[in-house]
C-alpha cells in the first residue's frame, strides 16, 4: 500500500473547501437533521464532504473501503470492513457539527486510513484555519508547516502535578473526577480539535469516555507518534476496532502524568487501572 499523504491532504482540503466552508455560516434549516437525539445533528455539509471524500479517496487507493461516520448511522454492519484485509478509510466529515451549525469555528475533517485493525495514517484539518496535521505510523507527525511536532510537558515535573493540568474531557464521568484535582478542565464539543489543541500545547491532557472510531483513529496515532501516551485507563492500548468500552481513554504526553490521571479516574469510580504497569 504506497499512498501519498501529501495527496490526502489535498484531496481533504478540497473537499473542505467545496462542500463544508461554503456551508459554514450559512445553513438553512432544512439542511439540518437530527439523529439518534436532540443535540445528534447532522447536515447538509457532513452527507456531501462524507460522499466526495468517499469517492476521491477510493479512487486513489483502488480496492479500499470507508467507514464513514454517517454511513454507520444508516448501518452499523459497515463497522465490520474494519475487521477485513483490505485498506479502509475512516471518515469524520465535520467533527463538531453542533459547533458548525451555532457557527462555532471550532470544528474539523478527520480521516484515518487504517488496515488490520492498525491506524496506519491520519489527517485533521482545521477548516476555517485551513491547516492540516498528519502523521503516519513509524515516520512522525507532522504540523501545517511542514515541521514535526513532539510533545512536551508544560508543566513542572516533580508530583503532583495534577494542580497545575488543564485540559479537555469529553464524558461527565472524567470530567467530574478530574475537575476538584485540575487547574482548568473544559470540553470544546470536537475531539479533532481537543486532538489539535494538544498537540499545539495549548492544553495538558485530554480524555473521552466514547471511543467512535472516527473520532480518536487519527488522534490517537497522532498523539503517539509525537510521542506522548494514548491508552485506555485500564492500560489497554487503543485499537481503532474498539468500540464501546467500560474505560475511558487518556492522552497525556508523558507516562507520569497519564498515571496521575488514570490513578484520579481510578480513584473516582470512573476506572480501573491495573498497577505497576505503563501504557505504550
């Protein structure tokens, strides 16, 4: 499988920029449907990026399937290419969609190209800032520049350092164990973005009580190749075959401050992590 990830990332931001920018700001109300419940949206935008980038991507890589967020809402049995030989792009159209439809900026298209059940690459692109991360397995992960982005830990060494950590959670569960321990905990209604955000920098940590495979497949290789630790709280490693699990997961760029989290989450109830082992 030899694919250029500069060709992806082109196929992405065209595809941006012909079916969700010009959507953005701009919905009407027809264009917008509710799913499984009231704060489940999608558009106009999601069905049309979803259906462009499944076509380009499947002619670039003859023989590839998708799994795309909405095709597994009309059919959850599309889910199972993952579990095939053959290559399959995962595709998030607009993370954020309740962002996009507010007008909220802070939304993405997320794809993955994953084969036996391993994230080979991935791609998020920041729509209205119109940059792209990418990252392939075993070669780095790579920022809007060009340049290779590793992770550093912002806050001192010495524990705890749990006083000093901001940053993102989605799940009312993690959030409730780690707001009274954290400086700042928040949730900007995008994993894409959470994703970004932490490898920007601009937050410590971040952990999801849902694991969607279109959400975290691209992060989660992110955040590994920039060298920081994505696991589950029970210290699992995250598999793009998983799909609902009885433990979080947790992204930290350091095993120190992912075992004070996880031992935080443990503490509430919320996990349980085995000891004396560290995550990969």
């Amino acid at each position: 499988m030899r694919i250029d990830p500069a060709a992806v990332s082109a196929i992405v931001r065209e595809v941006v920029d012909s079916e969700i920018l010009p959507r953005f700001q701009r919905l009407e109300q027809s264009q917008i449907h509710t799913k499984s419940a009231p704060g489940d949206l999608v558009t106009e935008a999601d069905l049309e990026a979803e259906a462009a980038l499944s076509r380009r991507l499947t002619s670039l890589l003859p023989g590839s399937r998708v799994v795309g967020e909405e095709g597994v809402y009309r059919d959850a049995a599309v889910l199972e290419a993952l579990r095939d030989r053959a290559p399959v792009w995962v595709i998030d159209p607009v993370d954020g969609t309740g962002n996009f439809v507010r007008g909220n900026p802070r939304f993405a298209c997320i794809v993955a190209l994953v084969q036996d059940g391993i994230t080979r690459m991935g791609w998020i692109d920041s729509c209205v800032e119109r940059e792209t991360v990418l990252a392939v397995a075993g070669q780095g992960v790579y920022g809007p520049s060009g340049d290779r982005i590793h992770l550093h830990t912002s806050t001192p060494a010495p524990a705890p350092r749990l006083p000093g950590l901001c940053g993102q959670v989605g799940g009312q569960a993690i959030r409730r164990a780690l707001k009274p321990c954290v400086r700042k905990v928040d949730w900007v209604g995008s994993a894409a973005q959470t994703y970004l955000d932490l490898l920007g920098g601009r937050i410590d940590f971040a952990a999801f009580s849902r694991l969607n495979v279109w959400d975290h497949a691209a992060g989660v290789l992110m955040v590994r190749e920039a060298g920081g630790i994505a696991a589950l709280g029970d210290r699992r490693p995250y598999s793009p075959l998983m799909r609902s699990e009885p433990s979080p997961l947790v992204l930290a760029p350091d095993p120190g401050m992912w075992d004070e989290l996880a031992g935080r989450i443990e503490a509430a109830g919320a996990d349980a992590p085995a000891a004396g082992m560290h995550p990969q």
